[in-house]
C-alpha cells in the first residue's frame, strides 16, 4: 500500500493550500496535514513527527518546507519521499529578517491584510487569469489564522536553521517543484537546493510562481504524483 502524504502548508496558509492535491491524490494515498503554528522550526518539526505516521511521505512548501527539511534532519528513515515546493534552505538573511520585523509591527497593528501582501505581492506569482482568486485565497488563509499565528511563523522563519548539511547528507529521493515566475525564490536559487542533494531532481513548473500547488495544481499533482509512484525524475 502507498505510503501515507503529510503536507505542510506555508506562511499563513491552511488546509485549502493543498486542496487540489489532497482531492487528487487522496483516493490512492491517506492524507494528513500539518499546520506549523509554534515559534520556532524545531518545534514545529519535533511535533509534527509525534503527529505523523510511521513512515510517509513529506510534501512542504515555504515554512513547510522548512518544517520538512528539519523533519528530515531529525528522523530520516521516517520520511519515504520528499517534494519541496518554493523553500530555501539557507537561514535568513539579517536585511530578510528586518523586513520582516517591520511586517509584523504591522500586523500587531491591525494591518495584517499589508503585511501578508507583503509577503506575497502580485507579481511573485504568475500573470494569469486565476492570479487575483489566488491572492485572494491568500488573503482569506492568512486572516482566518490571524495575528499570534502570523507573529510565531515569522519568528520561527526569523530564526530557522540552515539546512544545507541536511540536504548534502541525505539519501531520501527529493523533488524540487519550482515556479519559473517566482520572484521570491528564484530558479537558480532552486536549483542550487536540488544541486546540494544526490538523490533529489527538480522539476520547472510553467505558468505558476510563488504558489504553485494553487497557480498550476494539475501540473503540480501530475509532477507529485509520479514521482511517489515511479522512479525518480533524472534531471
């Protein structure tokens, strides 16, 4: 039997983050989310391995990327496979983390609506027709979660942990899923995280940026889909 999917969502985003995949590839896999809400990335890891099954595989975008990557560091012969979606793994940059700062001083504010358009402006994603219900969904994820949500995720990408040594010693099979109109996280900056893993393989994903599992979803399931079914993607 398939082995399980544990998806972790990003900044401020819920369940319906990964929406089209869980329907998609729920009916073959049990599937199983993990919302990252306390302070730091070790702690958001350490929990979600007491949640998760035995043995599973991992699929995280952003902060859940970053969740993943340390849940890797931590317990590697839990994880089956690995699909990392718009996450770097370096830790944050001082110029990074500062700007961060000055987000959430708008959020505890009241202008948690600005600082989330911020995070995610218009043209980190793709230009097209489904951009502006994307940004909306965004919005809508990020305000049902709220303030003390926003401020502890970005503490925790504030502080989180370098992860290059996890990805050089891992042997886990590891897909990259890359938005080529990502401004966020560009390409070359994926490609640098695929580059530090021998098992991992990454995979460009037309017509989406920042979020692509919500820009592009039939191609991002296609793409997860054979990948946890077959061999891995040759680069």
């Amino acid at each position: 039997m398939p082995e399980p999917i544990l998806f972790i969502p990003g900044l401020m985003q819920d369940a319906r983050a990964f929406l089209p995949q869980i329907v998609a590839l729920g009916t073959r896999h049990a599937a199983q989310i993990y919302l990252p809400v306390q302070d730091t990335v070790e702690k958001m890891s350490e929990d979600a391995l007491r949640q998760a099954p035995s043995r599973f595989a991992l699929v995280g975008h952003g902060l859940g990327g970053h969740v993943a990557l340390d849940m890797l560091r931590r317990a590697p012969e839990r994880v089956a496979r690995l699909v990392v979606l718009a996450t770097d793994p370096l830790a944050e940059t001082p110029q990074m983390a500062a700007l961060r700062e000055a987000r959430m001083v708008a959020a505890q504010a009241g202008r948690l609506k600005v600082a989330i358009a911020e995070d995610v402006p218009v043209d980190c994603l793709a230009d097209t027709a489904d951009r502006p219900a994307v940004l909306a969904l965004m919005q809508d994820m990020a305000l049902g979660l709220g303030e003390g949500v926003y401020l502890r995720q970005c503490r925790a990408l504030q502080r989180r942990p370098d992860q290059q040594r996890t990805l050089a010693r891992a042997t886990v099979p590891t897909l990259f899923l890359a938005g080529v109109a990502d401004t966020l996280l560009p390409l070359r900056r994926q490609e640098f995280s695929r580059d530090l893993m021998p098992t991992a393989a990454l995979k460009r994903i037309d017509a989406a940026g920042h979020l692509p599992m919500l820009e592009a979803p039939d191609a991002v399931t296609t793409a997860i889909e054979g990948f946890l079914s077959g061999p891995m993607i040759l680069r």
